[in-house]
C-alpha cells in the first residue's frame, strides 16, 4: 500500500522536476511513510514521485519508481497484487528469462507488463491497485485502477502561461504542490457532494480534473497529446452474464461453495511480511471475515473495535461477545465526543477532496486504533452491496410495488401527512412498536426512516425513487449560488439490460455507492494512519459468484444476506445477530446540538460564509437554526455542508 504522484509537461519541463516531486510526494506520506523515491526524464517531459508503506519484500527490492528488467517500462503502484506469485509461476512456465531481484508485486507487476502486455497483466491480477506506468520506447503513459475501485486515481489537463501539464495521482494533495495547478471547484461536483455525501466519478471536486473509474485503462499518447479511455473489467458485462446463468443447484451446495471462495480470498488477504489483523464491528460481514481468519490462522487475530456510551449507536459488547467465541485477541475502545471532536479538524486533511458520510469518523478512529498493533487490517465492507444486505433493498422493493398502484396525487397528500409528525416524535412511536416486531426486524432511527421515506414517495418512477432514498436532501441544489446541474448530478443506473428493482438496486450500490463512499471512506482512514486496509469481500472471483446467486439465496423471507449467514452460522451461533442493525454511525444528531455545536455554529456563521460565494447563506443558516431548534433532523445535510467548509478553510 502505498501513494504515488506525477507529471507530464510537453512545452516545459521545470527546471526544478526533482524538488517538485520530492514535494508532491511529501503532501502524500502519510500513504507511505517508510520510503521515498522519485524518477523523472527531462527529455520526454514526465516523472513519477512514490511513497511506500512496506508491506510486502520489506527491502531496497521493493523501492519505487520501479524499472522493469529490461528498463523499456517505469512503474509506481499503490496496492497489493494477491496473486503474484501464481503469475511469477505463470511467466517462468511461459519461457520468460526476467531476473528477479525481490519478492515484490510490484517487481512481478512491471515484469508482468514487459512480457505479456497491460491488458492481459490486468486480467491476471487479483488485487487492489492503481497504478501509473511509462513506456520508455513508445513514450506512453497508462493509468490502470482496480475493478471495484478500492484505491484512487485521480489525472486531468491542466494549463496556464508555462503551457500545459498532466497530472496523476493517489490524492489532490499532490496537485496542490505543483505551481501549475489551479484550485477552482467544479460547482456541479459540489451539488453531487451536497446530495450524496460524496462526488461520483469520474468527476472530482476541481474542474478539469478527474478520478479514473474502476475497471479502466487510460493511456496518454505524447506524440500526439490524446487520451483514450478504455475496459479490462465491466460490473456489467459480470452482472449480465450473471442474469443469464444463474445457479440450479441445492441450497448446501451452494453455501458450501460460497464458503470455499470467501475462505480462499480470505487466505490470500492473509498474506503480508508485517502483523496483520481485522476489523470487528459484531455485524454479520465483519464477524464472517474474522471468522474465516481465525480458521485459517494458527494462533489468535488480532481484533479491534470501538464503541459508544450513546447505547443507541453501539454495537461494541456484540463484537466483544463474537471475539470471545471466535478467541480472537481482542482490542475495543470506547469514544466520547470529545475523542470524535479532536479529529474532526482533521478530517480536510485526511479527505483532501470534500466527503461527508459521517461514519469516517470512528473508521479513522478504528484504524487508528489497530495502527498500534499491526500494519495490514482486513475488513468486511462490501457484503452488503454484494450479499443484498441493506434494508432499503427489502422495504424499497416492498413499497414501491404498493406505490406504483396508487396515484400520485394520493401519495403526495400520504407524504405530507407523514412528514407533519418530526423524527423524534416518530422514533418514540416506534420505541413502543418495536417492543411487538420480531427481533431481526427490528430498525434504529425509525423517525429519519419515515421521513426520507415521506419525501421518497413522492415520486414518479423507480430509479427517482431510489434516488430520493440514497440522498442526503432531494434539493441539496438549492442551498448552491449560481448552480447549474448536469447529467453527474443524479447518475444513472446506466443498465443496459432489466433486472428486478432488488438487484438493480445492488447493480446501482456496486458501481456507485461503494467505491465512491464506503471504498473513499476506508482507503482515506487507514491511509491517514499508515495502515492498509483489505477487502476479501472485493475478490472480482466472489462478485462473479454472487451475480450467479439466485435472489432467494441473498434475499429469503425477509432476511438479508441469507447464504452468507449461513457461511457465518458454522462459526458462530445464529443468536449472537438477532436485534437491529446498526451501521457504523455516530449520534451526530445530538453532538451537534451540544459538544459540537461551537465548532459548528463557526462554520455556519454568515462571516464564514460569507468567505466564498458558493453557498446560499440564508439557507444554510434556517437549516442550522431548525435543527437546533429540534423542529427538523438536517444532520446529513449539515455534515455535507460542514465539511465543505472544513475543507475550503484548510490549511493548504
């Protein structure tokens, strides 16, 4: 794991390439504390800065910028190549004569390239990665991120009076430090922030810069100064292919099958030249990961979680219960708001692009906490966008199929009615009700639930629908000067083929959703710490699978994440997960009326506003006022609204 940095200058190559490198890098060493390396060539006008976060070949051999053999390719990696190994036996068996000077994947990568070509390299790999490599001979240079998107690639032109530049890179903070970057925010990436919490790809906060989607290929050709963008690797060619031969077999068949795939992945995760350990939050995702770790494993992981006195958003004496089963050697740490305080001001820095799902507060505190212990850190996120593990994806379908039948009209006069009754009056209706609901069916946060549900129906078709739920505020826009929206703002499902709403839901979470929030979220967090962070649940090999599983087998009566239960239950009682999921979320309503309130009434002052010109400051401040006031919940949206303004005021 690591970051990396670089740039192209066809008209003028600065005179100063190596100090600039060294700095772009140094604005991403908390990717790579343990080593630094720069490469640059004059005459072609392009050079690569690496940090390096040692985890694999712990030696020189590892160091990047990274030649491969025969010099004609120079690489910079930030990742981890699971199967190196099996692909150095691939290319020793195919007769390729490449001297090996370490253990590394990135050695086996470069060299990988140099025998058989980028796209068929791609193919082979099973990893995360992104990467950045120069063809010496041809003078090209290729981009290449992961399929799912578990590690940033950010690139874009750039030109003012010196001509113009290139630039690529793990993380914006490296652009920053080059004298030919200019900060100007992308107004439409903006509204995208305010809605979702985050701004999805290929857009990036900064105009004419771009992250590089998942499963892609971009090359620079500088003879004639083209891009071209093109696909090793399509969700939806895997989810097309999936809807066309789905499984015909026996339930236990396919557990068992589920459970080989998900154990082979864990054990290619597991393997690292430093001290490794997992995340345990008590959920069925991160409990099945840890379970499979400790059969693998010959002595007890090491496993961390962290909880709240607030008992309504703590799931940590759940996870303290599965440690204890499993014999993990378990670490927990309980936070207060002020441990949560003292890291927000730091959150601009640690997100150097504007995000706002809350959840990135205890990540970070988490992966700190497990820092201190190891240096590689495995996780469970993902199951629920693969396995169908998001409420939402049974009461949407459920509803949608009662909505479609009554008129809108109907349903407008329904919403309004529901949305007259606040948050809190609701959640202390439910509190009642839900002492008569089965356990598994129980929810947290009914008032919020109701309300955005409220808004939800209201709409004319299901993609709208789904839309309204998964948004932060339906009229985020509203709250930008001067705003004009585009087609990035409300992304399209963009399904070429018809599923059932369920699975277009998942399709729609997969390509969205998870890499632009819960992927951003952990690889910034454990990055922040130096700690790589794995995700066996990301193998393309079990995403594949998983498209083949018939709904009923990830959907049954209700219950989500059916098989991978079942995959669970061998290791640990099925008891142990009766009662509401919680997610890994922060009482931040509540914080934000009392010990954040100061911080926050800060940023939200018209003085503070009144620094830039790209919020409504009249609406923002009723917005704080109402939530104050109790009168309305706008915690999402003012957690949007905060951390653009943290972000903006930061130290640069």
């Amino acid at each position: 794991m690591c970051g990396f940095a670089g740039f192209y200058s066809k008209e003028k190559f600065p005179q100063e390439a190596r100090e600039l490198l060294l700095s772009m890098g140094e604005a991403i060493s908390h990717r790579g504390p343990d080593n630094t390396g720069v490469w640059f060539n004059n005459s072609d006008g392009i050079g690569f800065s690496h940090r390096r976060l040692s985890i694999l070949d712990l030696s020189d051999s590892g160091h990047q910028p990274m030649p491969s053999s025969n010099s004609r390719y120079v690489i910079v990696f930030n990742g981890e190549i699971y199967n190196h190994e099996e692909i150095r036996n691939f290319l020793s068996k195919r007769g390729s004569k490449i001297s090996w000077k370490g253990h590394s994947d990135t050695e086996t990568l470069v060299n990988a390239i140099q025998e058989i070509g980028i796209k068929e390299t791609l193919r082979m790999c099973v990893g995360m990665f992104a990467f950045a490599v120069w063809d010496c001979e041809k003078k090209i240079l290729t981009l290449a991120r992961d399929r799912i998107g578990e590690k940033p690639l950010y690139y874009g032109w750039q030109s003012n009076s010196r001509g113009r530049a290139f630039f690529f890179g793990s993380d914006l903070a490296s652009f920053c430090k080059h004298p030919d970057f200019k900060e100007q925010i992308d107004i439409n990436s903006l509204g995208q922030l305010l809605r979702y919490n985050y701004i999805h790809s290929p857009k990036s906060i900064y105009k004419d810069i771009y992250k590089l989607e998942p499963g892609k290929i971009l090359t620079l050709n500088t003879k004639n100064q083209e891009l071209s963008l093109e696909k090793y690797w399509s969700i939806h060619e895997i989810i097309s292919k999936g809807i066309n031969s789905k499984f015909n077999i026996e339930d236990s068949l396919l557990i068992s099958n589920l459970e080989e795939k998900l154990k082979e992945s864990v054990k290619g995760q597991m393997k690292s030249d430093v001290p490794l350990g997992a995340f345990l939050s008590g959920g069925i995702d991160s409990s099945t990961v840890v379970a499979l770790m400790q059969s693998i494993s010959s002595k007890p992981v090491k496993t961390f979680s962290i909880g709240f006195k607030d008992q309504s958003h703590n799931e940590a004496p759940k996870a303290k219960e599965i440690a204890k089963h499993l014999q993990t050697d378990h670490t927990e740490m309980y936070l207060s708001p002020k441990d949560c305080l003292e890291i927000i001001p730091e959150l601009s820095s640690i997100y150097t692009e504007p995000f706002a799902d809350s959840s990135q507060i205890p990540t970070y505190l988490v992966s700190n906490l497990a820092r201190k212990e190891v240096k590689v850190s495995l996780s469970g996120d993902g199951g629920d966008e693969i396995f169908g593990g998001y409420n939402r994806y049974i009461s949407s379908n459920r509803y949608w199929s009662y909505l479609r039948l009554m008129p809108l009209s109907v349903r407008k006069k329904i919403s309004q009615s529901l949305l007259k009754i606040q948050p809190n009056q609701w959640d202390i209706i439910f509190s009642k009700i839900n002492t008569l609901i089965p356990r598994t069916h129980k929810l947290s946060q009914w008032g919020e639930k109701v309300h955005k549900g409220a808004e939800a129906i209201t709409f004319r078709d299901f993609e709208d629908f789904y839309h309204s739920l998964i948004s932060t505020n339906n009229n985020a826009e509203s709250l930008i000067e001067n705003y004009r929206e585009d087609k990035f703002v409300n992304p399209p499902f963009n399904l070429p083929f018809e599923l059932p709403p369920v699975e277009r839901m998942m399709a729609y979470d997969q390509t969205s959703y998870l890499p632009e929030d819960i992927l951003t979220k952990v690889d910034r967090a454990t990055m922040a710490v130096s700690l790589e962070g794995r995700i066996p649940f990301l193998d393309h090999r079990i995403i594949e699978f998983a498209w083949k599983m018939p709904l009923n087998t990830k959907i049954r009566s209700g219950i989500n994440k059916w098989a991978l239960r079942q995959v669970l239950y061998k290791y640990v009682p099925s008891n142990f997960f009766e009662g509401p999921k919680m997610g890994f979320s922060l009482p931040l309503s509540t914080w934000l009326r009392d010990p954040l309130r100061d911080w926050a009434e800060e940023l939200l002052s018209y003085d503070s506003l009144k620094d830039h010109e790209y919020l409504n400051k009249d609406l923002v401040r009723l917005i704080w006022k109402e939530h104050l006031e109790g009168k309305k919940n706008h915690t999402n949206i003012l957690w949007s609204i905060l951390m653009f303004q943290s972000w903006i005021k930061r130290e640069r």
